[in-house]
C-alpha cells in the first residue's frame, strides 16, 4: 500500500491513514524490485502518460510499467476489447494502463509470434478537429522520436499501424514497474542506485539529443525498471525533433509541471540543458522522495519552477547531490553538461573503496603499529615520540611517488612549475590574449578546478609585486573579502579566511582557506586553498584549489588541495 504522505500516490481507492505504529519504512532501496501481491500502481498527475493498473496475479510478482507487464495469459474479461486484432496482427490481451493521450495494451504479435505493447490512441470525441489532428500527429512524432535512436536505454519502436486515421504505436514490452511506482510503494533510492539509474536515463538522453530530439516529458512515470537491472526512458509522446514544427504552439502547454524546465515555462527555446534539468527534478525526487516543485496546483507549481530555491539534497551526498544541485540552475548557461554530469553520476555510483589504513612496521622483526589517515596527515615525516622514537619512521603521506591515478603536468618556462592533478583532469585552453603565465585544470564534473599562475618580476614596471608571500596574501584576502574580485562572491554570509605564514621548501610562503557562499541560484559554499610563494628573482607564484564547502565532496576536495600543494614544483626557488 504506498504511504499516504508520499505525494506519488495519488490512490483510486481510499488509503487509510497511518497509525503511531504504522510508521513508514523506506523500501530496500533497490529498484525494480517486484512488488507485493496485490500493489497497485496509481495514476500520476494530469498530462502524465499511460500509467499501469493491474496487480501481479498469484505465483507471477512481476507488475507492469507503462510498456510492461506481468505474464498474464490470454485476454482479460474485464478488459472491454481484449481479444481484437489491430491491423490484421497485434491481438490485445489486456490493459497495462492508460492516460489522457491513449490506453497500453499487452498484446499478441500474430505474425512474429511474440508479445509487444501497443499504444492505443485515445482523444475524445468532443475536442475539435484541429486538436484531435495534433494529438495523432503528436503521437506519430513519439514513434518517429524513439525510432531513430539507437540506445539500450530507449524503448524499442516495431511498427505504426493507423487504423481509421489513428496511429497505433507498436513497441518492445518491458516488463517491470516505473520509477513512480517504485516511488510510491517501496520509497526512496539509495544515493548509489539512483545515480544508476540516472546514468541510464542520461545514456537515452545523449543518444536523444545526438539525434535532434529533445524528450521534454523527463519524469519518473516515464523511466521504466526492467529485469536485469535495464533502465528504459518511454514516452516520447511530446518530443521534439528539429525542423518539425512545435505542437505547442497551436496545441497549448504540454509536459509534468513539476520536472519542466524554467526557461519552458517562460516559453523560451528549451534545449537539451531542459532535459538535463528534468533529469536533476527526477534524482531528487528519487532520493528526497519529493519533487522539490511540487505545489497543491499548477499555477503555483509553475511559479515553484521560476522561483523556489530547492532545499539542498539531504539523503543524497557528495557527487550526486553536488550534480542535482548544479542541474537545477534556473539559468540553462550555467548547468553542467552532458559529460559533467556523467562524470558525477559515475562518482556516486562506483565511489572509490575506503583506503586501507596504512601500516607503519618497526624494524626488523618487530609488529605493525596501525596508524589512521588523520594522524599520518598531522604527523607528516614527524617522528613518533616516546618509546617508538627508536624505531617507528613515519613517512610524508605526500612525499615520494604521487597517489595512484594522479598525473604530473610541467606547464613550461612561462608558468615555471610543475603540478599534480588526478588523472581525468582537463587542462583548460587559455584565452588568445594570454600572456601564457597562466595554467588551469578542472575535473570532468566541473566541482573541482586548480589554476596555477606567476607574476614575473622582469615584467612587473610598475611595482605591483609585492614584497613577500606573506604581503601578497593578505592583499589578496582584503581586495576579495571588499568585493574587488569578480567570483560571484554573496555578500551575505560574508566570506571566511585567514591568511597565514607557512614554507615552501624551507622557504618563506603563506597559504589562505576561502569559505564563501556563490550568488548563484540556488546558492553554493564553495572553498578555496591557496598557496603563495615568491622566489628569490621575485617572481610571484600562486595556486588555487577550489571545491564545494559543504556536503561528502568536500572531504575529497580537500584531499585533492593538500595533495596539489604538497607535490607542486617551482622550477627556480
């Protein structure tokens, strides 16, 4: 029985309320899982797409998505129209579900002997021509949509029959039950299994938008779960292809107020960043259990779209809830793209194993002493005091050869260092007019980036450059805590640092930690490590590392700062 709170359920027969002890349990979090006896899939909100209605009968616990089904044999006899034969070929056996654009139907392939879902298109009978000709013509657009991709994440397309000027859609049957459905009986996902779903729905979305087609309906009801783990997006019903004309524009809104994107709601052009905000809507709703948009009616859903800032994730943690932040960017410009959001999605579903705890031995013949990360990080090359003086040497986790899946870059006289970054790090080109003192690297996700830059003192004619490191990073901490830079920095709260004196190879340097808070919507805490040193010809050197604040991310980030710093390289002291 779903939960009555879950704003999924919107139940065709009543729910009774829960009790004290009735709280609710959060489902395994496994999709696809099959369902009980008896679970019943509901329909979604107004505009969604066919939904399932049949439970799984006894001894089959397999219950049907919009395209699935259980192994029901035969027609039913409460399904009006069970038996007939469509186009001299397709013998519907029963009802998967329906919607306000047409019924699904299991169905028999007579001539390939096998079983398909066919879409049957339903309009009523008083809407006026015009309209009923685009609701067919918008059914047809599903099937070209979905036809000319070529993905194992896109329902299959076998054949439009039109039968009385009505296309009837033919498709491959996926067995199994919807995300929504997924949703409303069992509960959230877990952070891992959501992003691999999501990586399955963003595969469909790139063989989509490869091919010019823009899906526009993004929701869960629309991701269907499948045996062996298969994710497939469906419902192609209101695509668009480029060069067709848009139906909206003569048909009136279309698509799930609360996955649509802001800049449709504005009736902008969308894109395929539309899309990957959709994607962003269905991940938190698939780990928060709630569309962050969701309102009691459409007007006020719309206005959630446009101007809501969505509580951060709470269930999902670092790079999942950094990438679902970052698609619901109200500003298309500024949402990762495709492959960033790939590389995050990868992040959270295959998280790296836990390092093993390092062992520290004695000399010969003595016992491993087991050391934590923390204290290895705090001792650095100190050595044990005490009785272990004499004999435990604890090395520089830093020192030595780079951490595994790290890459050494030497950015050349010009920059005149040299500096790690994991590998997977883009090196980012530098604008034509640079003066090639300047080298960044961001990784593919876009949450972490590290610049690298040198003012020269044979350059400097008019005494910029100060006259240490120390010097330099105080400067710097009060030109950008006065708003003198342009970071995108919020006033409110104000940002956080202080810098302070440090070495560099024995030498003089300083370093700062910068916490502040972005102007962007919704708002990030972002954090930046910075390190100063200038050489004995007076050339300044600075390297940045900037990360998220807040969230699991950040831990890494830090580790990844601490590591850049640790192993960069100056070519002249």
């Amino acid at each position: 029985m779903p939960h009555p709170g879950n704003p999924y359920a919107t139940p065709t027969v009543p729910v009774p309320p829960q009790g004290a002890g009735q709280a609710h349990t959060p489902a395994h979090h496994r999709a696809g899982r099959p369902a009980p006896d008896g679970a019943r899939a509901r329909d979604g909100a107004p505009g969604s797409g066919p939904r399932q209605t049949p439970s799984a009968p006894a001894g089959d616990r397999s219950t049907p998505g919009a395209s699935g089904t259980p192994n029901t044999p035969g027609p039913s006899a409460a399904d009006p129209g069970a038996g007939r034969v469509v186009a001299g070929r397709y013998r519907l056996l029963a009802k998967l579900g329906h919607g306000g654009m047409g019924t699904v139907w299991r169905a028999q392939d007579e001539t390939m002997d096998r079983e398909v879902a066919v879409k049957e298109p339903r309009v009523p009978d008083h809407l006026p021509e015009r309209e009923r000709a685009n609701a067919f013509e918008r059914m047809r657009r599903e099937a070209r949509a979905a036809a000319r991709l070529d993905h194992p994440a896109v329902v299959n397309v076998h054949d439009v029959a039109v039968v009385d000027g009505r296309p009837w859609i033919v498709m491959e049957l996926v067995r199994g039950r919807s995300l929504g459905a997924v949703l409303q009986e069992e509960g959230t996902l877990s952070a891992r299994e959501a992003a691999r779903v999501g990586l399955e729905v963003l595969g469909a979305l790139e063989a989509a938008h490869a091919a010019g087609v823009l899906h526009r309906d993004v929701k869960p009801d629309n991701v269907l779960l499948g045996r062996h783990d298969r994710v497939v997006l469906t419902d192609f019903g209101i695509a668009r292809i480029e060069g067709d004309t848009n139906l909206t524009d003569t048909g009136g809104f279309v698509g799930s107020p609360e996955y649509i994107a802001p800049e449709r709601v504005l009736g902008q052009r969308p894109g395929p960043a539309s899309d990957l905000w959709s994607l962003g809507v269905v991940l938190y709703a698939a780990t928060e259990g709630v569309s962050p948009f969701r309102r009691s009616n459409t007007p006020a859903t719309l206005q959630s779209v446009l101007n809501a800032t969505p509580a951060p994730p709470a269930s999902a943690r670092g790079p999942l809830a950094d990438v679902i932040t970052a698609l619901l960017q109200k500003d298309p410009a500024r949402r990762p793209t495709a492959p960033q959001v790939r590389a995050a999605l990868e992040a959270a579903a295959h998280p790296p194993a836990p390092a093993p705890t390092p062992v520290v031995r004695f000399a010969e013949g003595g016992k491993g002493v087991r050391i934590g990360h923390k204290m290895l990080t705090g001792l650095g090359a100190a050595v044990v005091a005490g009785a272990l003086a004499a004999y435990l040497l604890i090395a520089d986790p830093f020192a030595g050869p780079l951490p595994d899946g790290w890459k050494r870059y030497d950015l050349g006289d010009r920059v005149g260092v040299a500096v790690a970054v994991p590998e997977g790090f883009v090196k980012n080109k530098q604008p034509a007019d640079s003066d090639g003192t300047v080298a960044s690297f961001t990784d593919p996700s876009g949450l972490v980036s590290v610049e690298v830059n040198r003012d020269l003192k044979a350059e400097d004619t008019d005494g910029a450059i100060e006259g240490s490191a120390s010097e330099r990073a105080f400067a710097h901490w009060e030109e950008l805590r006065d708003g003198e830079y342009s970071w995108g920095i919020a006033d409110t709260p104000a940002p956080k640092g202080k810098p302070r004196e440090t070495t560099y190879k024995d030498r003089e340097a300083a370093t700062n930690t910068i916490v502040y808070t972005t102007t962007t919507d919704p708002a990030t805490v972002r954090e930046v490590r910075v390190m100063y040193y200038r050489n004995t010809s007076g050339d300044m050197y600075r390297l940045w590392i900037v990360y998220p604040g807040t969230g699991y991310f950040a831990d890494d980030g830090r580790d990844i700062a601490r590591t850049v710093i640790d192993s960069w390289d100056v070519h002249k002291l």
